[in-house]
C-alpha cells in the first residue's frame, strides 16, 4: 500500500542532506568535543560551525545559542532558569492557554515552588489578545511566555506586539517557534524577544536535539542540569554533536528554501482545506483564517470521533493525528480546542493535516476520494448522528450558507 505521510507538525522525515553531513559525526568524527587532542578539536570546529548556522538562521550571535535536547528542554530551561534568577524581583509569569505542555506542565511545575501563573484566554481562532496581556501584567510580573505559532491549530501569535509590550515594562519575554522555523521569517530582533525555543526534528532534522536563544544580557540563570562546564556552563553533558551538526544543516536549509517552500505548502493547503469544505458537509476549519502556518489544515467534523478517523485513514495509508501528538492516546479532547470555545463533542471530531516539502497535489487528490466516503461510513454508524438527525436538517440546511451554520470557511 502506499502511505502518505500527513503529520509533519509532528516530526519530520530527515533530510538527506542533513543526515549525509551528520553520520560522519557517528563514525569517523567522535571524539568528545571537550578533548584537547585533534579528535576532540574536530568535533569542536563543527559544533562551533553549527553553532553559526542555527544562529544566523533566527538573526542571532552564535555565542546566543545553547544546544539542548529539544524543544521542550528548551522551554524548560527558558521558563525556569528566567524564574529562578528574578525570584527576589517578582514571582508571577504569564503565558496563554494553548502553549504546548512544555510550557503549561513547567509553569504548572513553578505555581508550586511559590510562583503565581495566569493563563490569558484566546478568542474563537486561537489568537491571544494584546490588551489581555497589558490587564494581566503587575509590579510582579518577570515572564511572559507565549508560543509563536500553535502546534495543533496553526494560529500565529502577534508575538512583535505582546514582546514589545512586555519590554516597555521590563518584563522578559520567551517564544516557543519551534512550529514556525522553516515556514515563517523568525528573526529574534524583528520579533524582539529575549529567549526562544526550536527544535531539531520539526525541521527535517533528527529528534533529540534542539536550542534556546538567550539575548545577550537577559536574566537567566542555568538551573536544571548540574555537571560540567559544557555550552559555556549553561547546559551540562557531552554534547550530542551528530545532532547538533544536523541541526546547523537544517537550519542552513530551511531558511535558505524559506522563499519558495511555504508558499508551495500554502498552495496545497489552501486546496485542501477548499476541496474538504466543499465535499464534506458539518465540518468546521479549526484556527485563524489568515494568521495561521502555511502547512497546516485543522479540522472538526460533526458526530465522530476522531479516533476513528484517524484509524480509518491510517487504513488507507494515510498519517493525521488528533490534537497534539503529545497528547493523542488520551480521551481527553485537546485542550487547545477546548480553549478557543470548541464543544467537548466537537472537539472530540477534531483532525490536524500537516503538509511537508515531499507532499503532492496528487496526495491531495488521493485522499479526497478515501475521506467522503470515510466521513459518511463513520456517521452512518455514530449515535449522535442519529439524535442529531433532526438538527442537521433544520439548522444547517446541509451547510447552505445558514445564519447557524459555523462552520469557518
Ligand atoms: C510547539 C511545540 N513546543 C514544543 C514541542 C516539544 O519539542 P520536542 O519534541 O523537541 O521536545 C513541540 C513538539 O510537538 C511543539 O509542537
């Protein structure tokens, strides 16, 4: 069967160029970088090397980028090692409620150890309000974190606006893109925040490693790792330098295809989004309409589950998910849908289409004749269907443009 693979939000495929320059990393070149002899300083040279790339590729100085694990341990150390260091200043962070769980489960971690967190709400689209942060914002606000772009629904955060906010009252400000590498400009001046997180697999890199941009003279203290004096003392442990090569390759790549790739992405999203809106009726598109990521289709169809979906097309060769990939395996409906005022029983109907640089049209048009008749099999037999029967007919007029249709086209 061929399989098409449909769920790049949740990692992508390693590029060959970056494995190419990688595996060298695995053989040849493994000495510890810390070694002062020719084995050590080669690995040297290509950290400091990669070091450079990841660094031009969000407008950064090299000696601003510290090689992690992943976005999460990223997000981690931004939030807790900004927390920890302006304790005695102040002990309240704000961050919204569609932040991935590296983010809500570290400042849920930190309300324990003393810390105050709000949560700013987001309006129908996933979208956080500006004056929302300016109303949560007090003399004993150190953090403001909030997501670029969100994994499970696509919105773009108006990050330029809420940094600059943040900044003209001295407050530090954190950004987790690791969604938005490689689809959208992120440049850490233009956006004009203090620390930010991406990640290795997202951008046809391996998994396993990622970075945390600190600006230059931003409070933060190295409070999560205790060990040696690796990444100047502010990340413990021999370095993963296979990864951190791939990571500077993937940098190097998504930026320099940042001019063509996205708008490609957008192309055939826009197609699906189009073609699924048109052929299947009681289906909404989930987030903004214009501020989202250019390879991102959510979606939520009325009276099944998206679980079933997601093995019905699995079936038939192709990869979705539902929600978050962290979170997918858990009953609960996601709690990104839930926040932007989603119904459990939609959210529950939720699917996300993540588009990548090998998808075709024909992927597209391929799955077009597999999801109708998958949507009508699964409703046939979906008991709120049946209570719904009456509903349908007479609120939505099969989706003829009715004032109580909602569906977000
Ligand atoms: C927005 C966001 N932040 C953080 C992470 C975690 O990144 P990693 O898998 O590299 O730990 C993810 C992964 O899904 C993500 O989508």
């Amino acid at each position: 069967m061929q399989r098409v693979y449909f769920d790049h939000s949740a990692t992508t495929p390693v590029r060959p160029e970056v494995f190419e320059e990688m595996q060298k990393y695995l053989t040849d070149y493994f000495g510890n970088p810390t070694s002062l002899h020719y084995f050590g300083r080669v690995v040297r040279k290509a950290i400091e090397e990669a070091r450079e790339k990841v660094a031009r590729a969000i407008g950064a100085q090299p000696n601003e980028i510290v090689f992690t694990s992943g976005g999460t341990e990223s997000d981690n150390m931004a939030i807790h090692g900004v927390a920890m260091i302006n304790k005695n200043r102040g002990n309240h962070i704000i961050t919204s409620a569609v932040e991935h769980h590296a983010v809500l489960n570290t400042v849920k971690s930190l309300s324990k150890q003393g810390f105050t967190i709000t949560i700013l709400p987001v309006d129908k689209h996933g979208m956080v309000d500006v004056d929302d942060l300016a109303n949560a914002i007090t003399d004993k606000t150190i953090l403001v974190t909030i997501m670029h772009a969100n994994n499970e629904m696509g919105t773009i955060q108006p990050i330029k606006e809420l940094a600059a906010l943040a900044k003209s009252k001295g407050i530090t400000f954190h950004t987790d893109a690791v969604q938005t590498l490689g689809k959208i400009p992120v440049d850490v001046n233009e956006l004009g925040v203090d620390l930010l997180t991406i990640s290795g697999h997202k951008i046809y890199g391996p998994k396993g490693i990622g970075a945390l941009y600190i600006r230059k003279g931003t409070r933060w203290r190295q409070s999560l790792f205790h060990g040696g004096a690796q990444e100047k003392l502010r990340r413990s442990g021999t370095e993963n330098v296979p990864g951190i090569v791939a990571m500077g390759k993937a940098c190097e790549l998504a930026v320099q295809e940042l001019d063509q790739e996205p708008a490609y992405l957008k192309g055939l999203r826009d197609k699906l989004i189009k073609e699924v809106m048109d052929r299947i009726p009681h289906t909404r598109v989930t987030g903004h309409p214009t501020m989202r990521l250019p390879n991102h289709a959510s979606f939520t169809f009325e009276f099944i589950e998206g679980e079933s979906m997601l093995l019905s097309l699995d079936m038939k060769g192709f990869a979705a998910s539902s929600g978050s990939a962290c979170t997918s395996g858990s009953l609960e409906p996601s709690h990104v849908l839930l926040s932007m005022g989603i119904p459990h029983e939609l959210a529950h109907g939720s699917i996300r289409i993540t588009l990548g640089r090998d998808n075709k049209p024909e992927d597209i048009d391929s799955f077009m004749e597999v999801m109708p008749p998958i949507v009508e099999r699964l409703r046939a037999m979906s008991p709120l269907d049946q209570e719904n029967e009456f509903a349908i007919e007479s609120d939505c007029v099969s989706c003829k443009a009715s004032d109580t249709c909602q569906r977000q086209v």
